[in-house]
C-alpha cells in the first residue's frame, strides 16, 4: 500500500517537473520587438522595423497628383496675321488689292462659267427643236425666249423680211447675222480681260511688296548696326509672304482666262454654224 502510494507521488513530481521545465523554457526566450508608429513630424520618436519588412508609403486615394500642363501653341511671329497687325500702310495696301483681284477674279469666273453652260444647253436645243420644226416661226418659238440663237435667228428673220436695195438679199443676211454674232462675242468676251489683267499685274504687285519687305530689312540693320537674325527675320518673312500672295492671285487668274477662252471659242463656233445653216436656208427660200 505504502509502495503504490509512493509510486503515484513518484509519479506526480515527475509530470510537474517536466510542465515546469517547459514553462522556464518559454520564459527564458527573448520577445520579440513590436514596431511601433509615430506621428510624421514629431521629433525623437522613430519607428523601429524589423529587419527584411518592407515599408509601404500609406496611400491616400482622396488626394489626387495633377497631371501636367500641356505647354500652349505659340503664336507664328511671322505668319499672315503677324504681317497684317504689325505691317505699315503700303504692306496693307499691298495685302488688301492683292485680295480685291482675287476676289474679282473668282466672281467673273463663276459668273461667265454659268453664263457660258447656259449657251451651251441652248445650242443643244437647236438641234432637237429648232431644227426638227415644220417651218421657221415654229422653230423660234421652241427656243427660249433668252436663247441667244433665237435672237441670231429673229434677226436672220428681220434681214430676209426687209432686205436691202443697195445689197443683194444673201449678202445683206449675212451682215445682219454678223453683226448679231459680234453683239453676243463681245458680250462673251465681257470681264474676261480683267482676268488677263490680273494674271499679268498680280506677280508685279506682289514683287512691289517684296521690294518694300526687303527695305525695311535694310533699314533694321542699319538702326542696329548688326545684321541680326532678329532684326532681318520680320521684314525677309514679309517679303516672302508678299511673293507668294502675288503669285497664288496670278496663277488661278491665268488658267481661268484660258479656260474661259477656250468655252468661248466653242460657243462662237456654234453660233456661226448656226448663222451658217440659217442663212443657206433663208436664201434658198427666197427663190
């Protein structure tokens, strides 16, 4: 009995000593060191990190980082604009009838462009109406009443009916149809020549104003004493805008006036088919 009891006693100890061995053990080991945080701006007071973690900047999605401006357009110092506000009264001058001609020149050619399309439909209905009729009269009263070949053919109409005592009956047609004929070339030919006037003049114009560009140039130099790039860049630019302004009016003028030239010579070609044609016939019926 004395036995056992001393056995389980034995065995008590023993169990305790081995807890107690575990719990110095745990005890005997350093802790490890907490970080700790601190207000940025406080002096003294630093935060100590555990070596091999690595600090992350706290981020703030309310604050938002402006992006950078885009630099502005700087302005051309020496373009068209810059020329016109900065220009004297001779450089405008230049500028403004250089304008003037161009603005004609497209006026005229719009106005004889639709002018000439029209005359040109007419004559296509001279030869579905005009020719196809049963008699004359019925022939003029299918053209239109502005048909320049309805006023070739009334007048036609007028010398037959009148005729002439000094001058044979074919001869005095002719003439009369003749002189419609010129009455509506000249009409034709009506602005044409200010077209021609402003292909050859423009260039010139426009050289006027380089002359002028480039003595201001001089001019610059001579109250700087230094031919400076600063000082030659404004007036040189000038000159050059000058040039080229006389040369994009002249250009447009030259091949509009050989386009309008070459419209006019196929409607004349018509007409005086025409007048052709109605003479032969107006003779041939008067005998």
């Amino acid at each position: 009995m004395i036995s056992k009891t001393l056995a389980v006693a034995a065995a008590i100890l023993l169990l305790t000593g081995i807890g107690a061995g575990q719990a110095f053990a745990q005890a005997s080991q350093p802790a490890a060191p907490q970080p700790q945080m601190t207000s940025p701006g406080t002096p003294g007071n630093t935060a100590t990190t555990p070596p091999g973690t690595a600090m992350t900047a706290p981020s703030n999605p309310a604050v938002a980082v402006p992006a950078p401006a885009a630099p502005a357009p700087k302005a051309n110092p020496y373009g068209l604009g810059a020329l016109w506000s900065g220009g004297d009264f001779v450089a405008k001058t230049v500028i403004v009838l250089l304008g003037v001609m161009s603005i004609g020149t497209w006026y005229i050619f719009f106005m004889k462009f639709f002018e000439q399309s029209r005359m040109l439909g007419q004559a296509g209905q001279v030869e579905k109406r005009f020719w196809s009729s049963n008699n004359l009269n019925e022939g003029i009263d299918k053209l239109a009443k502005n048909s320049v070949f309805r006023s070739v053919a009334e007048s036609g109409v007028r010398a037959a009916s009148g005729g002439s005592g000094m001058v044979n009956t074919s001869d005095w047609i002719g003439m009369q149809l003749n002189r419609q004929l010129e009455e509506i070339n000249s009409r034709l030919q009506g602005g044409i020549a200010f077209l021609a006037s402003v292909g050859s003049t423009a260039p010139f114009v426009g050289l006027f104003g380089t002359v002028w560009g480039i003595l201001n140039a001089l001019i610059a130099i001579g109250v700087a004493g230094q031919a400076s790039i600063d000082k030659v860049a404004g007036p040189v630019g000038e000159a050059l805008i000058m040039t080229a302004l006389g040369l994009a009016v002249a250009v447009p003028a030259v091949l509009l006036y050989n386009f309008l030239v070459r419209r006019n010579k196929v409607i004349n070609e018509k007409l005086r088919a025409f007048a052709s044609d109605l003479q032969t016939y107006l003779v041939t019926k008067g005998k």
